[in-house]
C-alpha cells in the first residue's frame, strides 16, 4: 500500500504527460499499461505551439523537434484549380516560443516521456498491467488488475482513451454524438511533396466531390480521408481500396507502399465530471472530438499539465477543491472550445454545396488578408487562446 503515489492509467500521450507534470512536481507515480510495451500509435501526428510551450521546460519539445518536422505554414488547397489560402504561424511571433506547428507522430512523445523519466525514482511504469475495476474511499483509491493484483495510491489518474474502463466501471455518462463518417488515416512511403507544386507539410485539401488530407511526417506522408459515397469501411481500408484512391488522386502505375492504415468512427463526447472523488480522468477518457485540425491529443496533454498542478498542490496540503478548478477549466475548454472548433473544422473540410465553398472560401482570403486577423484566427486554431482562457477561469 502506498498512500502516497498516484495511480495513472494508460501510457499514452496524455497518461504520459500527466506523469512527467507530476514527477515535475515531487509526486510519486505509476503507470499501468495494458499493453507489453509503448504502442506506436500514429493517430495524432500534429503539435500546436501552445502543446509545445507546456513541454519545452523538460526538453521534451526540443527533443520531438529533432524528430520532427517544423510546419511554419499549412494550407487550404483547391485540388481542382490549384487555389490555395495559406496561413503563416509566424505571426505568433512573440505569444509563443514555437510559432509553428510540429509534424510528428504521438508515439515520438510517449517514448521521449519514458526516456526521460528513466532512473527517476519517482516514476515507475507496468506494462501487461490490465485494469479491470476501480475504486476509492476516505483513505485513497484503488485499481485491480487482470491478473488479481490490487494497487492504492492517493488517486487514480484515468487516461485510458475513448472506452475508458475506468468511467464504464464508474458506470459515467458519456454524451454527445457519432459523426457518420469514419476517418481513415494512410502512412505512405511516398514522396507525395513532389508530386504538385506549393504542397506544404500540412494540406487542407478540397477535390472536385470530397476532400483529403496530407500531412508530413518524419520519414512518411500522411493521407486522411472518409469511405466515398456508397463505399463500404471495409472496402475503403483494404490495400486494394486505398491504393485507388491514392491512384485517383495521384495517377500511377505500380501500387503505393502502404506502411500504415487506420480507422476510427468519430466521435464528440464529453464525461458529467472530469473529477469523481479520488478518480480523475483526461484527455479521450473525459472528451472527445473530431481529429480535424489536430486538436484531440493536444487537448489531452493541456488536461495533463492542469491536472497535475492542482493534484500536486492538493497532495502538497491544499485544498481538495482545487480537483473543482481542474474539471471547471478543463471541461468548459473541452466543450466550448475544442469541440466546437473541431466540429467546425470537421464540417468546412466536408462541405460538398458549391455556393458554401465559395462562402467558406472567401472567409478564408478574409482571415488571411491582414497580419492582425491572421493573428487572431490562428491564436485560436493553435490552442493559445484556449489555454490563455483556461487560466482565467476559477
């Protein structure tokens, strides 16, 4: 029994970060992975500067740097006409120390986390670690594994994505919606850079009747799209089906190597509470929303750096409370600003009607037309202002 430590569920990105925020801070941690090892989930490949700015004191942000790729612009393409409104992150000049958005896949952070908090005797970290239930009392909270352990701590951290067994075990709500689309994510061995002119590392991309995504990573491109109209997942996801549609975007003879393919339905969720006593949960575990313009993961680390300064305090003799200031800033942040902008984003990458690109179209040119509202738009976009508004909440 250790009192004193704090339980964290998951070894993702955001069960990760929570830990490095609380070890930062002088609190003992463990984390229960289910799976043998790290997983090299290549779901979120987008770093916003305010992400970057939360972990640049641990030198983390510099070492994904290394790894990555700097976007220092992204763009909206018209696929057809070669029409493209580009936005330059260097107007965050000075409300930012990364005024760029860093390509690089999650599992990059999640391996960074556990090399820097190697030897740390703070940290410890299990893997084929299988939570099957949890729970509290006045004196703590507690976990059981698969494997008939069970383990105290102060308080269970729950980061263990969209099908949290911690809220199901809790028996939480977790409303909201299923988007109709699923969202098909492509890892290509291919130089899709020079196949067009202007192609930035991340594209924005309208065609004719649908859109696509393209995105740069390390040593890969990325390739985000939906099942065509009448097309089955299933057929969508094969080798087969996303070689057509990468031939009918980018002709050629020879299939395409395909290093990766997932897919996930979409979903925008959010949990009554992001605290529940001694259990709290972050990231997908509390809120979810569509991944259109990179918001998902970012957001959950956001959770983890708030988090872990309230926890911290609140283990150091402050008042229980705070864990009320955590889900007040976090949860409003979740909803009323990374869900609605995603769900923005989600429905203007979509839009099919002529007449309502044309009107999307022309608020672009207007948001990139001055420095200022350029500025404006692109402090919210890259998740400065959501954490500037969380700070001011109490």
């Amino acid at each position: 029994m250790q009192s004193d430590r704090v339980l964290i569920i998951g070894a993702g990105p955001v069960g990760l970060a929570a830990a490095m925020f609380l070890v930062e801070r002088g609190v003992k941690v463990r984390v229960l992975e289910a799976e043998p090892a790290l997983c090299e989930d290549m779901r979120a490949s987008t770093f916003h500067p305010a992400t970057l700015d939360l972990l640049a004191p641990s030198g983390i942000a510099d070492a994904l740097i290394g790894q990555g790729h700097r976007a220092d612009k992204w763009q909206y393409l018209n696929f057809e006409t070669g029409d493209r409104v580009v936005f330059n992150l260097g107007v965050l000049e000075g409300l930012t120390r990364h005024p760029f958005r860093l390509q690089c896949e999650q599992f990059r952070l999640t391996r960074q986390i556990v090399e820097t908090l190697a030897g740390n005797d703070l940290f410890e970290i299990s893997f084929n670690a299988q939570v099957r239930a949890v729970g509290q009392d006045e004196a703590g909270a507690w976990v059981e594994l698969a494997d008939g352990q069970s383990l105290r701590g102060a308080y269970v951290v729950a980061a263990d994505g969209g099908r949290s067994t911690a809220r199901k075990a809790l028996n939480l709500p977790f409303e909201g919606e299923t988007y109709p689309k699923t969202s098909i994510t492509v890892v290509v061995d291919h130089d899709f850079g020079a196949r067009f002119d202007g192609v930035l590392f991340v594209n924005y991309v309208w065609t004719a009747d649908d859109h696509f995504s393209l995105m740069r990573v390390r040593d890969h491109w990325r390739v985000g799209f939906s099942p065509q109209a009448g097309q089955s997942v299933e057929e969508a996801v094969s080798a087969e089906g996303v070689n057509a549609r990468l031939k009918a975007l980018f002709p050629r003879d020879e299939d395409y190597r395909l290093v990766h393919i997932g897919w996930y339905s979409v979903h925008r969720r959010v949990i009554d509470k992001f605290n529940h006593g001694r259990i709290l949960f972050a990231g997908d575990a509390a809120h979810l929303n569509s991944p259109a313009g990179g918001m998902g993961m970012n957001s959950g680390v956001h959770d983890a750096h708030e988090l872990a300064v309230q926890l911290a305090a609140v283990l150091k003799g402050g008042a229980p409370d705070l864990l009320d200031l955590y889900d007040r800033r976090r949860r409003t942040i979740a909803v009323e600003e990374v869900q609605a902008q995603s769900d923005r984003n989600y429905r203007r990458h979509r839009e099919k009607d002529p007449a309502k690109r044309v009107e999307i179209w022309k608020e672009f040119q207007r948001l990139t037309a001055s420095d200022d509202t350029m500025r404006d738009y692109l402090f919210r976009s890259s998740m400065l202002a959501s954490l500037e508004r969380a700070a001011a909440i109490n």
